[in-house]
C-alpha cells in the first residue's frame, strides 16, 4: 500500500500554538476584536408593519376601493299571477291568484344624482315596488325610469345628491387573461353593508347565446369570466383592475350540472351598456336610430301554412315600403330572411337583437330566401327623418 505523505506533523503544531497564544483567528482577527464588534441587519432585512400592510395593497384592493361604494342591493316586490293549469272549467269557477313576489339582486350608482342601473330580470315585469340599499345601510324608494327586455338592462332613479359612482370602462380593449372583479349581492349577504367581491380573469369575449322560444332576451358579444358568480350577482359590475366597469353580472352557464357556479359567468358588455342606458334615461326605452323600411313577423306553424313557406328559421317579410332602404335593395314581400350582417337569424327576436348592433349610415348584407332560391343584397341603413 502507498501512502503518500502530506506534509510534516511539527508544523501542524507549531500553528495550533501560535493560533491560541495569539487569540488569532484564520482570518486576521483577535478575538477581542470579535467580542466587541457590533453587527448591523442589512437595511433590506429589516421587515416593519407598515412596509407588510403596504404589500398588502395591490390593482385589486384599489379597484375594490374605488367601486365598492356604488354598489347597492335591490329589492323588487312584484305582482305575480299564479299558474292554474288550462283546464277552462276548473279556471272559470277558481281564478288564478294574484300574489306578490320579492326578490333580491344587485344594482350600482352610475351618476351622482342618483341613476342606477341593474338587469331587466332583477326588476321583472309588474315591479310595484323597488328599494335601493345603500351600502351605508340607508333604504331609498327607487323609480322605474325605462327597461330593455331584449338587452337585459333597467335603469332606476333615487332622489338623491353626491354619490359615489362608478365609471364605465371601454368593453372593446378588454384583454383575454386579465383580471376580473365582480361585485355584487349574492344569496342576499349585503345586509351588513359590504358587497361581496370575488376575483377571476376574463375567460373570453364575443359569447352569444341564441334565443329561449319562451324569453324574448338574446344576448350577443356576451364577456365570459371565471369569477365567481352566484344568484343574486346579477345586475352587478364586472370591473378591471383600473376600477372601471367593463360589463354588468347577468348570468352563469351550469352545464345542467348544478344550480350553482361553475366557472362560466357571463356579463354584458360596457359598450353596450351606455347605449342603453342613455336611450332609457331619454325616453324611456329603447329603438333604432333607423328605419328598415320594412315589416317582419316570426315564422310560425301558422304562417308556414298561410304562406306556403318551407319550414326554416328566420323571419318573414310581411310588408314593404316603397320609399325605404329594403324596397330599394329589392327585397319584396313574402320573401324570408335567413342572414343579416353575416349572422344566421334563428327567430324574430333574435333578428331584433342584430338590428340593434348596427348604426344609422351603416351598409349590411342580407341573404334570403324567395320561391326556393337564396338571393343576397346589401341595403344601407338610413337614419330616420
């Protein structure tokens, strides 16, 4: 066996001697020098409370703070006509009860004298009394000032002065990924004040949901986000992390599988939002900045008979004037119309929606159906006067 040899042991002791008779260490330093030194934390080391809470604060809190004090409940008590059944005898002799019914949603303050806005379905069809809670726990009676079925949206009005308000944000810049706040009072937990607030990211944008047969509701360009959203949310703001409002909490997509979240909430968006409202609070409802020149009616089993038509979705040309943008583009009477502006026309309320996506000046193509065969034009949508 080889062993090599590493160096000679007399020296090893000579420096273990050296080191304590000196009080030197391996570094240069006495020992004294050690005991007496004052070691300082680094300045970046040094955590206080006031540097912790300052963490604490980011887009989202900021946002919260910015919008939580619009955010009112909104308590509806409605006339409601109790279901009997058809049976005509058993109607005759016992009446459908007329009942009131209450329900709660959300709403928020979109201008300091007191407009608010919230959904159409919050407020129902018979509202015979509406009650704003503040969040500081103060009760207004509220008016009805205009409602829009086919987009959802109510418009109420308090007498009041020097809200807070929130304000709306541009619903076309909004960005897939970024965060999504909605406000709101969900399962009526707004009794102590505070509006719940839950956190996602806008999923997607440009959701349309096709019509129910049994709503007159269509909604398109609808914001899709995985916030939270439960029943009672509806009518609140869906925020970005400026504090804007980019869309008004409408409805959640189940799957069938629950009457609860499962992360597809849907809200309408902003853009659309202010065109309603500002036709609401001017004349109470909502129409078309031009004139079609025409007249459609839904494609029933009765009109399919009468007319002789083919079984298709769409709608049917009942009448036309001369003097209009249609008559002009050669669409006639009895003729049915399947697309319009590139999209598929699945009934007539559906149609009414698509009509209300465009502006006076715009052109649009439609496509439809005559004596069997498609034929497509463009008409220019003329303002009215």
């Amino acid at each position: 066996m080889n062993i090599k040899r590493i160096g000679s042991p007399s020296f090893l002791i000579i420096l273990i001697t050296v080191f304590f008779i000196t009080g030197c260490d391996f570094f240069g330093s006495s020992s004294s020098d050690v005991a007496t030194t004052q070691i300082k934390p680094h300045p970046r080391t040094a955590v206080s409370p006031d540097s912790i809470a300052n963490h604490r604060q980011n887009a989202i809190t900021r946002a919260v703070e910015r919008v939580s004090s619009s955010i009112v409940s909104v308590s509806v008590t409605e006339v409601v006509r109790g279901n009997r059944g058809r049976d005509p005898f058993y109607g005759f002799f016992f009446p459908d009860r007329v009942r009131e019914y209450n329900s709660v949603g959300t709403g928020f303050v979109v201008s300091p004298d007191g407009h608010i806005v919230t959904n159409q379905h919050v407020i129902g069809e018979n509202p015979t009394k509406i009650i704003v809670t503040m969040g500081d726990g103060q009760d207004y009676k509220a008016r009805l000032l205009g409602t829009d079925t086919y987009g959802d949206i109510a418009l109420l009005k308090i007498d009041e002065k020097d809200l807070p308000y929130a304000k709306f944000g541009n619903s076309d810049e909004i960005i897939i990924g970024e965060w999504a706040i909605a406000l709101g009072n969900p399962f009526g937990l707004f009794d102590d004040g505070q509006a719940s607030v839950t956190v996602g990211v806008i999923s997607a944008t440009k959701r349309d949901f096709k019509p129910n047969p049994q709503e007159p509701r269509v909604y398109l360009d609808m914001i899709q986000t995985d916030a939270a959203i439960n029943q009672g949310n509806s009518g609140g703001p869906l925020v970005n992390s400026l504090g804007e409002v980019i869309g008004i909490n409408t409805f959640i997509y189940t799957g069938g599988t629950s009457s609860g979240f499962v992360g597809l909430g849907f809200a309408i968006p902003s853009n659309t939002v202010v065109k309603i409202i500002r036709q609401l609070k001017e004349s109470g409802e909502v129409s078309l900045e031009y004139d079609l020149g025409m007249d459609v009616q839904p494609i029933t089993i009765r009109t399919v008979r009468q007319y002789n038509l083919p079984a298709i979705q769409g709608v049917f040309v009942h009448s036309v004037n001369r003097d209009g943008p249609s008559y002009q583009a050669g669409v006639l009477p009895g003729d049915v119309l399947i697309e319009f502006d590139g999209e598929r026309i699945f009934s007539h309320t559906h149609f009414q929606a698509l009509l209300r996506e465009q502006k006076a000046g715009e052109e649009v193509t439609l496509v439809l159906l005559r004596k069997g065969k498609l034929y497509e034009t463009t008409i220019e949508l003329m303002k009215k006067g």
